[in-house]
C-alpha cells in the first residue's frame, strides 16, 4: 500500500488543479462581461456541453461493456421513453433505465 | 351592503423564505442524487478492492470532489503512479471545467464563502442542474444547498460502498449507468426547445469527429470543437444581426 505522504500529495494536488480549474475561468471572464461574444457563448452553450458530455458518457459505456453493447441501447431507449412518458421526472427515468441496466446486465 | 373591503396590504412575499429556498436546492439534487450516490457507491467499492484505506474514498471526494477523476485517481495511485501524472491526468479531465464559466449561473450566488464553495463544488451534475434553470428562480440558498447535498451523496455513497465492499465478496455490476442516463435524461431537457437546435447539431457534430479523431480525449477534443463551431456562428450571425436578433432572449 503506498505510503501516507504519497496518498496526501496526490489529494492535494488533484484538489488544487480542479479548484484552479473551476475559479480561474470566472475571473478572466469578470472583465469581459460586457462582451457580447462572452454572452453568446454562455446562451449556447448549455444544450450543446450536456449533449456532448451524454454522448461521450454513452461511448465510454459501450467500450467498458462490448459484450452487453445491446443492453446500453436496451437501457438508453428505456431511459428515454421513460423520461418523455413520464413527465421529464429525472428521478424515475433514471431509476428506470439504470434499473433496467442492472436486470440485463447481471441476469442475461 | 358595504363596498368589499380594499385588499388589505396582504404581506404578499415576492421572495419565499430561507426555508423553502433550502428546500428547493434538496429538491433540485434529488434527480441529480439518484446517479450520484450509485456513482459514490462504486467509489467505495473501488477503493476498497483496491487495497487502499477506506478514508480514501471521503478524502476523495471532499478534496477533488470531481466524479470521473475519483473514480480514475483510485486506480492510479493504486498503482503509484508518479504525482506529476496524476496532476497532468486531473488537469486534462477536469480542464472541460473551463467552458463551464460562460454559463453558470454564479452571479446568483452570494459573495464570499457561498460563493467560494459554489465554484469548488461546480460538478457536472450542479452545472447542468442550474444552467438550465430560470435565472430568476435562483438564489444563493438554493444552489449552495443543493451543491451541499450533491457532495453530500458522493461522500456517504463512498462511506456505504466502503461498508459495502467489506461486506460482499461480489458486488452487483451496472450501477454505473445512473450516470449515462442522467445526461441522458439532462440533455433532453436542455434541448426541448427549437432555439436549442442549432448548438445540438453542431455539439453531436463536434462529439462525432472527436469519438472518430480523439477516440482517447473525445470529451475534451469536442469541446474545444464545439467552442470553435460557436465562435464560426458568432461570426456569421454578427454578419447578418438583423436577420438573428429575434434570437436573444
């Protein structure tokens, strides 16, 4: 097992890149508030950043789990019927999909 | 018969109280919370199987507090993997943070501490909960709380995964997919909308050539992708303003 000073050191750096990461972009943006560059990313963004993040997430699924590739899509159109069907209530789909998963995965 | 009385200056709050604030921001990291806690649990797990000390896992997720690079770190420092690889590893993973500072809602947040912690605690979970909320809705007791109990399920996921692990030789696989299906679930409703339209073709586009590309840094390589397709559709729509000016809300 590593050592104590060896296990520290790694938390703390890790701690103070993602900080830095997180707080130094929103104090080079304050000046550039104004700016309606600036602005316009911020208003496009969102959709885009989520839709990236699902699609890269759903990718790295596949990879991890070649033998069950049919079971992520299974999940996925669960999750997403679900989540239109019910109301867009993100606690259910999501229950639903992962519950859903879980069955296929372990049982088939 | 009298005239109905005037309405009496009726204590009508037009912000509600502290309380409801708080529990609004327990409602919000709710939806997030059904994916973060199994996320935590594998957390747990993980360090446990990894041979290393339990306080890892809540170490992890106080100091870092970042999902993916927690579940990574286990395994690298596992493996004694130098420092300098772990910061350039936390730094390449998490540098997708950056893009996040257009959009989130900060200045919503109080000056000082809630703020401070509003920033640290800038997960992908939190961005996506409060990015695409009605800024008015917002308030700082609201975001930092439900910030709060969004840390507050990776850190007692970790602790239950600890236990978890110590107790089950076997534990059961798939957990993970709480958080596919989350963004899943986030990114439809982010673009439910049809003003949303342009950005999601030109994202999924970006996402497409960087699975293709960048297989090993996709998310990061889309990014970067996405954020040069805006800055193309910036320049064409400033070319024309009149014809895109209904599009600013």
């Amino acid at each position: 097992m590593p050592d104590l000073g060896y296990l520290l050191a790694a938390v703390a750096l890790g701690s103070v890149v993602t900080i830095a990461l997180r707080a130094l972009p929103f104090a080079i943006l304050k000046p550039l508030r104004r700016s309606k560059f600036v602005a316009a990313l911020g208003r496009w963004m969102p959709a885009g950043i989520l839709l990236i993040l699902a699609v890269v997430i759903l990718r790295d699924e596949f990879v991890a789990r070649t033998g069950h590739w049919w079971a992520v899509i299974a999940a996925t159109a669960v999750t997403v019927v679900v989540h239109l069907v019910g109301r867009r209530r993100a606690v259910l789909s999501v229950a639903a999909g992962t519950t859903c998963y879980i069955v296929l995965i372990n049982l088939v | 018969m009298p005239h109905p009385p005037e309405h009496a200056p009726v204590p009508h709050a037009p912000r509600p109280s502290r309380r409801a604030e708080v529990a609004a921001g327990l409602g919000d990291s709710l939806g997030v919370g059904i994916g973060i806690l199994p996320l935590g649990v594998a957390l747990g797990v993980l360090v446990v199987q990894a041979g290393l000390p339990w306080w890892l896992a809540p170490a992890l997720s106080i100091g870092i507090f970042a999902g993916s690079v927690e579940l990574l770190l286990v395994s690298m420092i596992a493996a004694a993997t130098p420092l300098v690889t772990i910061a350039i590893t936390v730094f390449a993973v998490n540098f997708r943070h950056v893009f996040y500072a257009f959009s989130f809602p900060i200045s919503r947040v109080t000056r000082g501490l809630p703020r401070a912690y509003s920033v640290y605690a800038m997960i992908d979970e939190a961005y996506a909960t409060y990015v695409l909320m009605d800024r008015e809705r917002l308030s700082s007791a609201r975001m930092v709380s439900g910030q709060l109990a969004m840390q507050t399920y990776w850190v007692v996921g970790g602790l239950l995964g600890v236990a978890l692990a110590t107790a089950l030789p076997e534990p059961i696989e798939g957990f993970e997919f709480a958080l596919v299906a989350l963004f899943v679930v986030m990114t439809l409703d982010a673009v439910r909308s049809r003003r949303e339209l342009p950005s999601a073709l030109l994202a999924a586009a970006a996402a497409a050539v960087a699975i293709v590309a960048a297989p090993g840094n996709a998310l990061l390589v889309a990014l970067l992708i996405f954020t040069a397709l805006l800055a193309g559709r910036y320049a064409v729509t400033r070319a024309r303003p009149a014809r895109e000016d209904s599009d600013d809300a």
